[in-house]
C-alpha cells in the first residue's frame, strides 16, 4: 500500500483507498488530548522576541495546537495564533494569525461547513456557491457592493468615510481616512471587504502554487491580504488530498506607479503568500472537531463574543 496522507493509504494497483485502523489506545489518547485544559503558554515554542504565548490547547500531540498569544513590545495586542511543530513542540513549521473577531467566526464557520461537506478521505459532497439560489441576504449584500462600486467611478466617493477622493493614475486616495482604492482592468475598483459581509461559500479559484485547489472558503478578503482555507490535491496523484490553511498578501505600491502587478517566483494573480507561514496542514479530518471547540475556548479566554 502506498501512503496517501497521514492515515490513508492507496493500492498501487486497484487504487482502493483505504484508512488505517486506530489502536484503541490511539484513539484513547485523542480523547485525553480533545479534553485536556488549557495549557500554559510555557508548554510552546515560539520565538519569545517577537510574540510570547500565554496559553494554548492542542490538536495534534506535539505538532498542532491553538495558541492565544500577545506581542512581545505590546501586551495588549493579542491575537489567536494557529501554530504547527515538526515534533514535541520544538522546531516550528507553519503558522496562521487571528488578529480579528469576525476572521475568527468566518474561520469556525468555514471549519465547520468544510466538516460537513467532506468526508473522512476529503472526498467533496458540496457544492459550489454559484450552483446554488442566493438568499436574499446575498443579494442585497451584491446590490450594496454594486453601489458602492459606481459610487467610487462616477463621484470618487471614499467607501469607509464616504468622502470624496483624490484620484491618481491607477487608483483613488481619501485624504480624510487614509482609504487606498486601486482601479484595475475596465474600471474594477478594488477595495477592502468587511469580514462580517463575505459569502463564506465554497470557490475553487485561489492564487496556489503547487498543489490543486478542489475547494475553499475565504474568511478574510482585505485588496492586500486574503486568507482561505482549502482543500487542496496533489498533481501527481489526485487522491491524495487534505486541507491547508492559506494566507497570502500582495503589494499595490509598483501597480499604483505604473499599472502592473507585481510578478516573481512565488507569486500567483499577483499574491504570494505571506513570510513566516510555511506548511499548515491537516491530514486526519478527526482533528477539524477537536480544533473547532479549541478555537472555541481560547476565544473565551480571550473574551471574543463569537455566538
């Protein structure tokens, strides 16, 4: 049998697909690490000049965990920090940060719809959001963002603070609240788009390189940041499949000079993914629960009001 991911293996032959069996002690030992309390940030390393974690909750014994951290110059500003391990907590690998409220819901939700809608192998039973008929609810938001649209093109109207911009060669400027508009293609502003209005349906179209998106859910769209988690495939072999936390940023200042996007190794429709995230992976679908109610508890820690 030929690995797939952690846990699932292929026949090279018939290509069945099949999943370990857990050892009843394995098993035992998740539930121990599904009800264990909330572990000093001591029991996690990170590096202590930058951010120090206060406390955390583990999803995978010695490689994943849920960590509430705080900035190492600023004890106030704290954040949800999704952090990944190569072994016992030591060498660190990938990271995803949660500065935001409504990023925290939108990812709790998406978790929770892709938990649903995949099975144990991440074989998708979903469907993607333009197949389905739009709620009244995204309709208005559409009609809103419409408006907001032939707002910035016909009087230059600032979207945050509704006053009017300045306009440059390739984008508009608000004077009043710092509001960056980037005009792209035929006269498409680009502009940031509030957490609490994303559609959170499932899309096939991100900006990987590498492996092959089957499916996702963005969770924060900002014209410079985007973040998504994704159900991603290997190009040599379509079967092996998981999940992969992706965030990734792009820089507007060489578009706003001359019109062109920035281009390089790494960089695909103009985004490349953020420094520092590295391998942020999910192989065993059993840990989507165990990471939903962790996110949720550290959310409470952190007095984040996410019902």
């Amino acid at each position: 049998m030929e690995p797939l991911v952690v846990g699932i293996f292929q026949c090279p032959n018939c290509k069945v697909i099949i999943k370990e069996k857990v050892e009843k002690k394995e098993a035992q030992e998740a539930e121990e690490i599904k009800d264990d309390i909330v572990k000093d940030g001591k029991y996690f390393n990170l590096n202590r000049k930058y951010e120090i974690p206060e406390k955390g909750i583990v999803v995978r014994d010695g490689k994943f965990a849920v960590l509430l951290c705080h900035n190492a110059y600023l004890k106030s500003d704290r954040y949800i920090r999704l952090s990944w391990w190569k072994n016992s907590f030591t060498q660190h690998v990938g990271m995803m940060k949660i500065t935001e409220k409504d990023v925290l819901k939108n990812l709790i939700i998406a978790l929770e719809k892709i938990d649903k809608a995949f099975d144990d192998f991440w074989g998708w039973h979903g469907t993607f959001g333009k197949k389905k008929e739009k709620t009244v609810e995204q309709i208005e938001r559409e009609k809103q963002y419409d408006i907001i649209k032939y707002r910035i093109i016909e009087n230059r109207t600032c979207p945050t603070c509704q006053n009017k911009m300045n306009k440059g060669k390739f984008h508009y400027e608000c004077t009043h609240c710092g509001e960056i508009v980037v005009i792209e293609g035929y006269n498409q502003p680009i502009f940031d788009l509030d957490s609490k209005n994303l559609s959170l349906d499932f899309e096939g179209n991100f900006p990987i390189n590498f492996y092959m998106p089957l499916s996702g859910i963005t969770i924060k769209w900002l014209m410079g940041v985007w973040k998504a988690l994704v159900v991603v495939y290997s190009k040599n072999n379509p079967n092996k499949k998981w999940l992969r936390f992706y965030w990734w940023v792009r820089n507007f200042s060489s578009f706003i000079k001359s019109g062109h996007r920035e281009m390089g190794d790494g960089t695909q429709m103009g985004w490349s993914a953020q420094k520092g995230t590295g391998s942020t992976n999910i192989y065993d679908k059993k840990e989507l629960k165990i990471l939903i109610d962790g996110l949720k508890r550290i959310a409470q820690e952190i007095n984040w009001e996410i019902n």
